[in-house]
C-alpha cells in the first residue's frame, strides 16, 4: 500500500493550515499575539515561495495612499495565498493601531508622572526635571539634544534606542559632550534618580 500522499490530500493539507494561521491572525487581540501570528503566516508564505515584503510598505501613510484591495494584491502577487492576504494585512493594520495607542498611552503616563513629581518634590529635584524630559522625549524624540545644541552642547551620537525610539548615550559621550570625565558622569548620574534612564542600559537596542 503506498504512504504517498496525492495531490488532493496534499491541497486539503495546505487549506487546514491556511484555515489555522487565519484563526489565529483574526483571533489575536494583543501586539504580542499579532505579531506572532503575522510571523507564522509570513514564514508559511516563505515556504510557498512569496518574496520579502516589507509589510510597512503596503500600509497606509498621509503621504502614500494605499487601498486595502491593492496592498492584498501585493501579497498575493508575490505568492501568498490569496485567503491569508487579506486576514494577514488586517492583522498588520490591527497591530500598528495598538502600538500606536500604546504609545500615546505611555506618554500620557509620563506626563502624569512628571507632574506628580512636580507637586510632590518641587521643579528644582533633579527627579522632576528627569521625568519632564522623558515625557518630552517620548511625545517628540530629539527634543533634548536641539535644546541642549541651542544652548551650545552638542550632544553625542546615541549608541542605544529605546522601544519608543528615544535616543540613549553612552556614559563616555556624555562625558565628552560636557568636557567632563566618564567617572564624574557616571557618580552625577547615581546621585540623580531616573536620570539613568537617558543612559545606554542593557536591555536597550543598540544603533545599527
């Protein structure tokens, strides 16, 4: 008896696991979740032959219309199948709208905090200085280092970028920035709470 599989078996294979991969891309309801699911549809796709595509690139921006039925178009043209496209692409919209909403969320926060700190610590603790800067950062990355060149500082190339994309330095760049040694940087900033957080830690994403 052959254990070869024919080629009607082979295709209800692939439409259970296209079926799978579209209950979990309309199921997922967190950026975690979604994003594990547009990995696994991406790399069946890739299984298939689809070409690499950015999915940021099929996405709509204020300055590059795209219509839902073209950015599809775009998947399945590569080689996705067309019942995944349109499922993959909601998901990808769907995610960018979370993080999006995160990220206001987070600078609501920040702010709430700096103005807690403000109340309860006064505007000349180093604490509540920190914790405006890190709002303002978070609301408009680059705010600090225009600030400080206006100033006449130029600040150092950030070595490190958080996941909201504000700039981290090196305690060395810092240092030299200000004419100051990397021990003196590095005492002033245990002195100050919360003022580390505009310094590279570990856990950061290094600039490529």
């Amino acid at each position: 008896m052959s254990h070869h599989k024919t080629p009607r078996a082979g295709a209800d294979e692939l439409a259970n696991i296209v079926a799978g991969l579209v209950a979990r891309l309309e199921a997922a309801d967190s950026i975690e979740s979604i994003d594990s699911a547009l990995d696994s549809a991406a790399a069946f796709a890739g299984m298939l032959g689809m070409e690499n595509v950015p999915v940021a690139a099929l996405l709509p921006e204020p300055d590059r219309p795209v219509t839902r039925s073209g950015a599809i178009r775009c998947f399945v043209d590569r080689g996705m199948p067309a019942e995944l496209a349109g499922p993959f692409l909601d998901a990808a919209v769907r995610m960018v709208r979370l993080e999006h909403d995160a990220k206001r969320q987070r600078i609501r926060e920040a702010f709430a905090h700096a103005l807690h700190l403000l109340e309860t610590l006064g505007e000349d603790d180093p604490r509540t200085l920190a914790a405006a800067i890190k709002a303002v950062e978070l609301q408009a990355p680059g705010t600090v280092a225009r600030g400080a060149e206006a100033c006449g500082i130029r600040l150092p190339r950030p070595t490190h970028f958080t996941d909201d994309g504000a700039p981290l330095y090196s305690v060395e760049g810092v240092a030299e920035a200000l004419g100051l040694s990397p021990e003196q940087v590095a005492a002033d900033v245990e002195e100050l709470a919360g003022v580390t957080d505009f310094l590279a830690p570990e856990e950061a994403h290094p600039v490529q």
